[in-house]
C-alpha cells in the first residue's frame, strides 16, 4: 500500500515539475529579442548553438561574439580582437577613432574553423579589411591575414570551396584558397541599381539556399512615402545575374521601419531573420522573426509580411541570462559583459590589488572626459533599466574625477570631483564636438545642473533609463540621476528627465553605462568601486 502511494506521489511530483518546465521553456520569445545596441547582426549556427556578432566600433575588446542555444537568452561568450594598434589614435593618443574601429563583422563556419572579416570604417591601412580565424567561436582568434578596404562585406564559402566577399553595393570579388588577399582581375559589379534604388543599399549578407544564391541588403530611399525596407537579391549563379524582391517592409512597437541583418536555420528546418531597428537613444536593437520559403523567396515577418511583438521559442533548457550584467568585481578577470572606450591602459586598472573591488588609476592628464583612458562601458537596454556603483574616493588626487555616466555624444554624468580637500558631486551635461574627416574631439560643452558638497569618502551613484515608446514614433530615452550616502537612501540630482541621442555623425551607437577615473592636474590617484549593480525591467 505505501508503495502505491509513494508511487502516486512519484507522479505527481514528475506530472507537476513537467509542467513547470514546458511553462518555463515555452514563454514567448519578445521582441527586441535585443533590446540593447547590437548593430549589423550577422548570425550562424553550429550544432545546436547560435551564435551572433555586431558592431561595436570604437570600443574594446572588439567584436562580441554572443551565444544562445534557444535565440531568446544571449551571452558574451568572447570578443574577435582585443584592442586595435594601427594608431596612437585607438589609445587616445593624437586624436580619436569616435564612431569609427570595428563594423559590420561577417561570421562564418567553414570546415570545423570559425572565419571573421570586418573592415574599420576608415581610410588607408587603419581601414583594411581583416580576416580571423578561429577552431572555436569562444576564441581564442588569430589574425589569418589583411587587404583593401570592403564596405559592409559578406563573407561566402562556396560549395566548391571557392572564397568570395561581397561588399558595398553590388561588388564581388575572388579570394585566394588560403584567404591571403583576392585573386586579382575578379572583380564584379553583380548588379546594377534600378531606378528606385537610389538611396542606402549596403549591408551585405550572402547566404546559399536550394542551389540559389541570396543577397540580403537594407535598401531606403530618402523621399516622401518611401520606407527602409530589406531587400533581397537572387541568382542561379554567384556571379548574376540577379533578379530583386523586397523581403521585409515593416514599422514596429511604435516605431519606424526597420531593415539590415540575415537569415538563417534551425535544426529543425525551420528559418527566421534577425533584423535591426533604429530606437534612438538605446541605439540599435534586434528584431526576430519567421522567415518562409515563399515562390523561392525569404520572406520576412509574419503571414502579414509584418515584425512580430512574439516568436515562438526554441525549447531547449538553456538557463535566463543577458548581455547586459551586474558585477561584484570578485573573479580576477573583467567579464565579458564590459568593454574600454578606446584600447585601455593595462597598468592603470586592477581586480586583484583590491579583492572584491574595481581600481581605476589616472594615467595621464586629461581635459574632459571623452579624451579620459580606461572609462569602462556596458549597454543600456529597453524598455527600462538601471545602473548603479559604489565608489571610495579616499585616494584620489586634486583634480581628479571620477563617476558614473549616460555616455554618449551627449553625456549626462555624476562626476565626484576632488577639489584641494573638498570632495563635491555634480550632475552635468556634456556634449562631444567631434572633426568630420577624423573624428577628433575638438570641443567639449559642460553645463553643471546640479553641486552637492559630499563630507564622507564613499558614495553610491545610479542612473535609471527609461526607452519605452512614447507614441510620436520614437521612445522617452530618459535617463535620471541619484545619489546616496548609505546605499539606502537615493536623492534624485540634476536634470530629472535628461535626453539620451543617438547621433550617427559622431559616436553612432546607443548610449552606454559608463565608469571613469581621470586626472586633470596630476596623475597617480585611484578609486575602487565596490559593485555594478543592474537591474532591467521587461514592461
């Protein structure tokens, strides 16, 4: 009888946990799948594991690899290069490289090996295009080799084993078996644009499906009525010729049309597309969607040629995780979730000098913040977020700042500044001026909101990001700043609603959480931060 009744018991017990799993692994994909900044998506699979890159340009490590096993949770698994030395420029050093480093990385697996190609998006030899390589996506990555400049490139490992990218606006070229450089005199103009093809057409993403050769690229007109759209290009041979069809023209989540990423399979059979949308002061976010096989074409959306607000998941048991994190500081490594404004100085930060805390050293005297080495980042994310540190200020120097920022080409900061013996806390807004051609910082606005004098030598700071849409086509990008002097108690300082931009003409990306440490009289003081604190909400 007790046997029975244990059995019972039993199956009940595996009834119950059964459905906690199917409820907790059949949740909904949302989108943004990535409510962060994550341009220029290319996307692969190997096994059962995805695995994206995007562009992060001027920060560093460059070139995130993400990983997912169900293409709703996403983690930093490791970063294609760690720092770019082709100028003093990428270390602060005689300019700047704002808006400019690492773009539109192309991903690709290829017998058992990993291959990466991005181009800086500069001119001479700091904008030659790279090719990686890699036994697994996690790295480590070695340089295969470099040649010329390619916009916006794909590359494509035919069936034959014939290497090309594609690049710009309809330009192909041959590569060499070992991936050297191109075979001279293959160049290609595979198509030519049609007449309402007269604004961005970029963004090359090649892929091979049935014997058909595929072209995905973002394609926008800039006159009334005209939309960006993704379109594709299709051929029975790589070298044309082409015909076109438009694969996706849809706004989403009340804001506008979205265009440029690629397409890809399941294990399943199944296929989607990951696009990116434009959200303002988050940046650029990621959109899954369905992608049907439709008369041969990839269309895009849902049976409405629409972007979903649900996808239906990929059950797989993969734990809840993000690319955005909180941090105790307490491993000796800086985790993959962080990144440096520009190359950062090695000797001037620590994670074991102070167990448990952060040190970020001045190195040099600066003027503003956006010349100021080693400033540490981490994305924003939608629709709301929070970033928060805590920070001893008992050995910094006269002169030196230090802080917690909304950094972007317009900043809004909590800077704590050591002034003679006064230690003062300030809310600014900052606004970046930046050279056209080499994108060198040649003016710095600062307004002070707000001056709190501070009597102890530690602080809290935290910054709140609201990106949720506001109904006039665009999101609030609001940020608001408070400080506490017991991590208990916040006092709301400065600006209550300050305007986070995006702006493509100077950073070109979302803004970020930003740490810093920096001199403006004398070098060698330093802080430690105790925590990164994050939280997110999905509503």
């Amino acid at each position: 009888m007790r046997y029975h009744i244990l059995a019972a018991l039993l199956l009940l017990s595996a009834t119950a946990n059964a459905d906690d799993y199917a409820t907790l692994h059949t949740e909904k994909i949302q989108n943004p799948v990535l409510w962060a900044d994550t341009p220029d998506p290319d996307i692969l699979r190997v096994g059962d594991t995805y695995y994206l890159v995007s562009t992060t340009m001027h920060l560093m490590p460059g070139a995130p690899v993400m990983a997912s096993k169900d293409l709703k949770n996403w983690e930093t698994v490791g970063y294609i290069f760690d720092r770019l030395t082709d100028s003093p420029k990428y270390d602060l050093q005689q300019g700047t490289v704002y808006g400019r480093g690492q773009w539109a990385t192309s991903l690709k697996y290829h017998n058992g090996r990993f291959y990466a190609l991005l181009a800086p998006n500069e001119g001479g030899p700091m904008g030659d295009t790279y090719i990686f390589t890699a036994e697994r996506a996690e790295g480590p990555w070695t340089i295969l080799s470099r040649m010329r400049h390619f916009h916006d490139c794909s590359l494509f490992f035919d069936d034959d084993n014939r290497v090309y990218v594609i690049y710009g606006t309809g330009e192909l070229m041959e590569l060499k078996p070992d991936l050297s450089d191109v075979i001279e005199g293959t160049h290609r103009r595979i198509f030519q644009r049609e007449e309402d093809e007269r604004g961005l057409l970029e963004g090359s993403r090649m892929v091979k499906h049935n014997g058909k050769y595929y072209l995905l690229m973002i394609s926008h007109t800039y006159a009334p009525g005209r939309h960006r759209r993704e379109v594709c290009y299709r051929a029975d041979d790589i070298h044309g010729p082409y015909e076109k069809q438009v694969v996706l023209e849809s706004e989403f989540g009340g804001f506008p049309y979205e265009a440029q990423g690629t397409i890809f399979d399941t294990p399943d059979g199944d296929w989607y597309g990951i696009i990116f949308q434009d959200r303002g002061g988050v940046g650029r976010v990621l959109t899954l969607m369905p992608c049907r096989w439709i008369n041969g074409w990839p269309m895009l959306g849902d049976e409405n040629g629409r972007v979903p607000e649900t996808v239906r998941p990929l059950v797989s048991g993969q734990p809840e995780t993000g690319i955005v994190k909180s941090d105790d500081f307490s491993t000796p490594r800086l985790g993959l979730h962080w990144q440096w404004n520009h190359n950062p100085i090695d000797d001037a930060w620590s994670l074991t000098e102070k167990p448990g805390h952060l040190r970020l050293k001045t190195s040099r005297v600066v003027d503003n913040l956006y010349l100021a080495p080693n400033t540490l980042t981490q994305r924003m994310e939608g629709p709301t977020c929070s970033g928060g540190i805590v920070l001893d200020l008992a050995r910094m120097k006269d002169g030196d700042c230090t802080g917690l920022a909304a950094f972007n080409g317009d900043t809004g900061a909590l800077t704590v500044k050591r002034q003679g013996k006064r230690f003062v806390l300030e809310m600014s807004e900052m606004a970046v001026q930046l050279s056209e051609r080499d994108k060198e910082v040649t003016k710095v606005d600062e307004k002070v909101v707000e001056t709190v004098a501070l009597s102890q030598t530690k602080v809290w700071l935290r910054i709140d990001a609201d990106f949720r849409p506001n109904g006039k086509g665009g999101g609030n990008d609001a940020a608001s700043f408070y400080y506490s002097l017991d991590g208990k108690q916040w006092t709301q300082i400065g600006s209550p609603d300050y305007r986070m931009r995006f702006d493509y003409r100077r950073f070109f990306m979302g803004s970020k959480f930003a740490i810093f440490c920096y001199a403006t009289k004398k070098s060698g003081g330093y802080v430690d931060i105790d925590a990164f604190d994050y939280t997110r909400s999905t509503k």
